[in-house]
C-alpha cells in the first residue's frame, strides 16, 4: 500500500514536467447546518480550500443556505431529489434507474434544482446518490435545469451528452462493505496515486481534477485526520491547484 511519500514522489513528478496536479473537494448528503458539517466548513477555511456540498434538494433547510451566505469557499451542488432507493431489492441502490419512469424523475430534479438555485454558489450538477444513475437521463438533464453530472470513477470523457459535463470524484475515503470507518491511510492514497498516474502517463483524462469525496455524516476521527492532513500535504506542495466545482466544470 502506498504512504505519504509515495505521494510526495508523484507530486515531484508532475512538478518536474511543469504540469498541475489538479484537485477538488465533494462532500456528500448535506441537508441541515450540524455539528459534523460546520466542523467540514471550518476545516475548509483552515486549510483555505474549496469545497462543494453536494446537498439533498428535498431536505436542505433554509438555515443551512442563509449560513452559506457567509461561506464562500463553499458551493452547493444538488444530490439527486430525496436520497431514497427506488432500486428492486437485490439490485444496487439507486434514486434515479431504469425502474423509474422519466417524466417522473426529470420532474423531481426539476423541482431540486429549483430549490438548490436558491443557495448561494450554487452550481447546476447533479450529484448522482450513491453515484449511480441511468445512463440514458444524461441527456435529460439541460431540460431539468442541471448541466453537469458528477459520479465515482474515471471519466470516459469530459461531455458524455450535448450540454452536459462530466467531474467525477474518485477517492473514497471510507470503507463502506467493511467498518463504514476509516479505510486507512494506504487504502485511500492508493486510490489517489492511481488517478494521479493514470493522469500524468495518458491512461485516464489529464484534465480530469482528481476529486475528493467525503462524507461529514459519516466520519469518524480518523477520518477528519485523513482530510486534515492530505489537505495541509497538498495545498503546500508546488504543484498543485485546489479548485472549486466552477473552476472543475471548465477543464
């Protein structure tokens, strides 16, 4: 498993070549303003680095939105319609399948976009719940407003339908089958180096920002040390650039 200074010796690789090692931050499933997510948006200004709140339409308060005013390292990105599985049991979890009807769920990103809008920062991209979605709602999404998507992995490219960007995150940080804790320092930096290298030697998008996904919900201590400490390694290494959800839309 990789640690810290294999991390380093990549970030000196893409230093060496004079090219940027872009990042950026998605945190999952905001809805009102608690104690986990203002730790998140405090870690955020500590670190003085973007992050974008991928927040669930149907439950997001109106609190949260008015203590946004003052948070402009923070934009809001819209997390599906409730965050409810429609999926038939046995099937993966999914809000937005081919189960549902599609009048049906273009009416209610429709109606989440419409309320998302009325967050300050906020940026018209779905965020997919449990980052799964039926491919063929893609090129749905300008009519309900939304004109990017944002799913776990690699992109294969950057507009996968006309109107329609695609920024991915592909490190999680969490160990979901396993403890829902920690995965572990080497478990994650793994995944960070394998985006990073697939980037610099042409095997994945280069432009792709290598993206961050956290939970606030969900993390436990060593978590938040995680973050701390990948953020407080990264923003000071020479080649790399954090960028907010705006800035990833336009590479």
């Amino acid at each position: 498993m990789s640690d810290w200074s294999d991390l380093v010796d990549e970030l000196d690789a893409w230093h060496r070549e004079c090219r940027c090692a872009h990042f950026w931050w998605r945190d999952d499933d905001a809805t009102c303003l608690n104690i986990p997510l203002l730790r998140l948006l405090d870690l955020s200004v500590r670190r003085d680095t973007p992050v974008a709140l991928a927040v669930i339409p149907r439950d997001a308060e109106d609190r949260l939105r008015d203590h946004l005013e003052d948070r402009p390292l923070a934009s809001v990105l819209q997390h599906g319609w409730s965050h409810e599985n429609h999926a038939p049991e046995g099937d993966k979890q999914e809000e937005f399948g081919v189960h549902r009807p599609l009048p049906v769920m273009l009416a209610e990103l429709s109606e989440g976009w419409r309320r998302i809008s009325r967050f300050p920062r906020a940026v018209a991209v779905m965020v997919a719940p449990w980052n799964r979605m039926d491919p063929h709602l893609l090129a749905h999404l300008p009519a309900a407003g939304l004109s990017a998507v944002s799913t776990l992995g690699p992109r294969d490219r950057a507009d996968p339908a006309p109107g329609v960007r695609r920024i991915n995150v592909h490190v999680d940080i969490i160990d979901w089958p396993g403890t829902r804790g920690f995965m572990g320092d080497g478990r994650v930096l793994d995944q960070v180096l394998a985006h990073l290298r697939a980037r610099r030697l042409g095997d994945a998008d280069a432009a792709e920002p290598t993206g961050l996904m956290t939970h606030h919900g969900f993390h436990d201590e060593e978590c938040w040390g995680f973050i701390d400490s990948f953020l407080a390694r990264t923003t000071l290494h020479p080649a790399v650039r954090w960028l907010s959800a705006p800035e990833v839309l336009t590479l």
